[in-house]
C-alpha cells in the first residue's frame, strides 16, 4: 500500500512539474510560426516558447518590446 501511494504522489509530482513549464503560446511572438517545446523563456510567471533560438534570443534581449505579441492559446479541455 505505501508503495503505490509513493508511486501515485511521484507521478502527480512529473505532471505538475511539466504543466508548469507549458507556455502560453501556440505561436512564436516572433514571426508567427508554431513554436518548438525546446526553446522557451520565462517572462512575468509564465514560459512563453518560440520557434527556434533566434527568435527566443530577440525577445530575452528586450522581452517588453516583444511582450504584447504574445497570443495566449486557448486552454484544452
């Protein structure tokens, strides 16, 4: 019995920590391209994610001038 209560607190331990490195964003605020799970930044709590390291670099460099670009994706159900 421990061992799957240990088991079953492990897991809902991964799936929060990687719902909470999801970005916000479905699209680059870059060019407008999908993003790419492997290059994201956090900006004001939230990860936003870009479609390559590019775009990732502009918006670390000067993240207020690119910040109101972001689109928020509509959560899934």
């Amino acid at each position: 019995m421990k061992t799957l209560l240990s088991v079953l607190v492990f897991s809902f331990g991964i799936a929060a920590s990687v719902m909470a490195g999801m970005p916000v964003n479905a699209e680059c605020p870059i060019s407008g391209k999908p993003i790419r799970l492997i290059f994201r930044s956090k900006y004001k709590d939230q990860v936003i994610a870009f479609c390559c390291a590019d775009c990732k670099d502009k918006f670390d460099k000067s993240p207020s001038s690119y910040a109101s670009h972001v689109k928020v994706a509509a959560k899934q159900p």
